[in-house]
C-alpha cells in the first residue's frame, strides 16, 4: 500500500545554509527510502514581494532537486491570508498536500485550520525544551496535532524544568539518512570542526543567553591552548568580525560558514573533510539537560568522524567516551580530544557504529510512522 507523508520544513528562507536544510532533508530521505512519497510543504509570509518569493522558490526548488525532491515542492500561508497565484505557479497544490496520509510537521507555525484539513497529524519538536519555554511565553503558538514528538529524551517526562504544555510528549531520536552519508576518510591534516550560527536568532535577555551559541562557547575559548589539535569553526561572522578575531587570537581558526557550508552538498563536503567534530551547544540544553545531540553531530557519526561535543544531560543511550565524547568542562573537554586522537581509527568505527545502530533514518522514521499512525 502506497503511503504519502507531506513534510512542513522551514527552508525557504534560507538561502544560504545547507546545515539547515539537512535538517529536514534527512527525514525526508528516510522517508523516501522506506518506499513513501514525500510532499515538501514550505510556509510561506503572503506579504514577501512577489518576485522575491520566486526567487526563494527557484532556489530551494533547485537544492532540492539534487535529492530528487524538486518536484514535490508545495507551498502554504503562514497567515489566513491567500498566496499569489504568480507565487505557487509549478509547485504542488495545496490540496494535493492536505490529502496525505500524515502531517509530519517540523515548522510548528501551521495554521490551525490548516492542520485540521490533515487526516492525522504530528509535531516533531526539533528544538526540545526551548520551543516549549518559547509557547509558555507567548512566542509560538502551536495548533493542535494528533500526536507529540520530540527529539529531546526528557521532554514530557516527570521533573523536567521546564514545561510539557499539558501535551503529552513522545521521544524520538533525530536521524540521519546514512545512503546519503557514507564513511569518508580524513586526510592527515584535518581538522576538528563544526558548523555554527554564532548569536541567537532573535530574543532579548534571559531568552537571548539560553539561545545563544556564542555564549555555549564562552568558558571554553582557551582550549585550543590545551590541545594539539586544531580547532576550526565556521561560522556566521564577517572575515573582519571582532569576533573572528579575538576567537583567532586564542587559538582558533575560523572560516566563513557562508563559504564553506552554504548549500547541502557544500556542507557535506566540509565535514567530511573534517577529522571530527568539536562543539559547545547552546546553553538552554545544559541548563534545561534535554540530553539533546545535533543533527549535525549525526553527520559526522555518520561519517565516521569521533564528536567532542559538551554534555546535555544523562541519557538512556549516548556513551560519553566511544565514537561521541561528552565533556563538562574545559579540562574535560581536552581529555577528550586526547583519547579521541589516541585511539583514532577505532573512534572513526565506534562512531559509525553509533550512527547505525540509533540514528539510521529507516529505523527512526519506521517506529515514528508506527506510533504516529496507529
């Protein structure tokens, strides 16, 4: 029995940002791969000026294409306010799309009315704990789905410090569609890497530093001064930024995510030429200890790059010292990348392993199509 599910994304306006668009492409891959029809639904504000809008959708119809996604492309008001006809014109009609099976909504901006015209549906929090501070503080509002995912492990349950919304939440793994991330070998002088957006989006105060990359980073700014390896971050930030160069005069070596990252294939690339990852999260998920991993960290398991990534809370799963470290603290944090470049090659399988066994797209999507249907 054929199946179709129609994906809401929030990529189109995000021109340059291929770890962005990963994000999503990766469930629809695993979508694809388990033989269902992916319908790709992009919100969209009715006021963008006409000939902007065209453009957004000729390029993200164009990196979608690589996938074999260009033609599944559907667009959707993000108000109840109508869409230019000159706007949709080529894509997948709405109509079309509200006749799947599922909703798999990743966008958490869809209309109520929207959401209804769905025979089921489900929210996936991809952003575990913040978005449910976000809709406690009248910053999201969420339109009632049939079902409730999240990739954070303490989401929902009893004693998390933040709130559940009264909505009864189910953990899911985030995923990685492993076909299209296969092993890549590191060249001698690669690099620990990663891929960042440096200041929070939006927000001011308290929701600022929970949000902000930036601010994960602060007490590990002297690490490169403990380790031997080289530490590189691509990030958001002018060449020239003050940014940039204090981080370079402490050790770091920064690139522009913009140049080394900005479509999907571009970002693929960069990590795996990369001889891992090292990164700092976003201070929300220490201090709300989600036990949340990045799917960008997935990239790089998948790839067989060991992750140094900082510790999110216990889990019922992540190791801390076998493919994926999770350190606690700056000296932690060198032991790490110590035991990492120590034992390399064995690191590069464990971490691999890791990916399959927990993240692969197949199993992820399978058991959430299970739950989210049944």
């Amino acid at each position: 029995m054929s199946m179709t599910v129609c994906l809401c994304s929030n990529t189109i306006y995000y021109p340059v940002g291929g770890g962005h668009q990963w994000v999503y492409l990766n469930w629809a891959l695993g979508l694809r791969a388990l033989g269902i029809q992916v319908i790709w639904l992009e919100l969209v504000n009715p006021h963008t000026p006409v000939q902007e809008m065209q453009g957004y959708v000729a390029a993200l119809r164009s990196r979608l294409s690589r996938y074999g996604l260009g033609e599944s492309l559907s667009l959707c008001s993000e108000t109840q306010e109508p869409l230019s006809l000159d706007v949709m014109a080529d894509c997948l009609d709405l109509e079309l799309a509200t006749d799947a099976d599922l909703l798999l909504d990743l966008g958490h901006k869809m209309q109520p009315e929207v959401v209804k015209r769905f025979r089921r549906s489900a929210l996936l929090d991809i952003d575990p704990a913040l978005l449910q501070i976000w809709v406690s503080m009248g910053k999201v509002g969420l339109a009632p789905h049939d079902v409730y995912f999240s990739i954070g492990e303490t989401v929902g349950q009893s004693g998390a410090p933040f709130p559940d919304l009264g909505l009864k939440w189910q953990y899911t793994p985030p995923c990685v569609a492993l076909d299209w991330w296969p092993p890549h070998p590191a060249a001698a002088d690669a690099r620990f890497t990663t891929v960042a957006h440096w200041f929070a989006g939006g927000g001011t105060g308290e929701a600022v530093n929970l949000d902000d990359k930036r601010a994960g980073f602060q007490p590990f700014l002297e690490l490169p001064r403990h380790t031997p390896w080289s530490l590189e971050l691509a990030l958001d930030i002018e060449p020239d930024d003050k940014e940039g160069v204090a981080l370079r005069e402490r050790g770091w070596l920064v690139r522009d995510a913009h140049a080394v990252a900005s479509t999907p294939w571009d970002y693929q690339r960069y990590i795996q030429r990369s001889r891992g990852e090292f990164s700092c999260v976003k201070p929300a998920c220490v201090r709300l200890q989600n036990a949340w991993v990045s799917d960008r960290t997935l990239c790089y398991l998948a790839s067989a790059k060991p992750a140094v990534v900082q510790h999110t809370g216990p889990s019922r799963f992540l190791p801390d010292a076998a493919g994926l470290f999770r350190f606690r603290d700056l000296q932690e944090a060198a032991r790490c990348l110590e035991q990492v470049g120590a034992d390399y090659d064995r690191q590069c399988r464990l971490a691999r392993a890791l990916a399959e066994e927990f993240f692969d797209a197949r199993k992820v999507v399978g058991r959430l199509l299970e739950r989210a249907l049944g």
